[in-house]
C-alpha cells in the first residue's frame, strides 16, 4: 500500500498497577525506558512505533484508566513521490 505512516491508539494495559505511584506519562516513559513491561506499548514499540503522547479519556476501560498512547509508525520503505 505504499503507506507514508500509520498512527493510532495504545491502551496503557497494566497503568491500573502504578497508577497510585506515577502518573499515566510517568508509567509510558518507564515502559519506553524499559523500567516496566507493558502487554500493549512495549509490543507496539518493539514493532517500530513511536510514542507520542497520552490520551486521556481514550477509551471505557478498567485496566488502563481510560488511559491510551498515540503511537505513530513512520514507513522506512515508502517511496518519495514528486509532483
């Protein structure tokens, strides 16, 4: 599909554990870090993505808090195209 990027949203799957110790980009700098394995983000950033930032109020679920990521993946292989 020659796709220039995907972006999308991440819920912070084990946030519910920490969220009495760290706020929501506390938790997504450590997993980044490699401090704290999360299911969801640490898979997404094994596989190219990029973490953005925090999404309050992402989505109804008890896990994350409601809390997501906004992940971008930048395509190494797309093809420049001149107009």
């Amino acid at each position: 599909m020659d796709l220039r990027r995907m972006i999308g949203g991440g819920r912070l799957f084990n946030y519910c554990d920490h969220a009495d110790k760290l706020s929501p980009l506390d938790y997504a700098q450590k997993v980044i870090g490699g401090e704290i394995h999360d299911p969801v983000l640490s898979f997404e950033l094994d596989n190219g993505f990029r973490f953005i930032k925090i999404l309050p109020n992402y989505l109804d679920d008890i896990r994350s808090m409601n809390f997501a990521s906004f992940i971008e993946w930048i395509n190494p292989e797309q093809r420049i195209q001149n107009k």
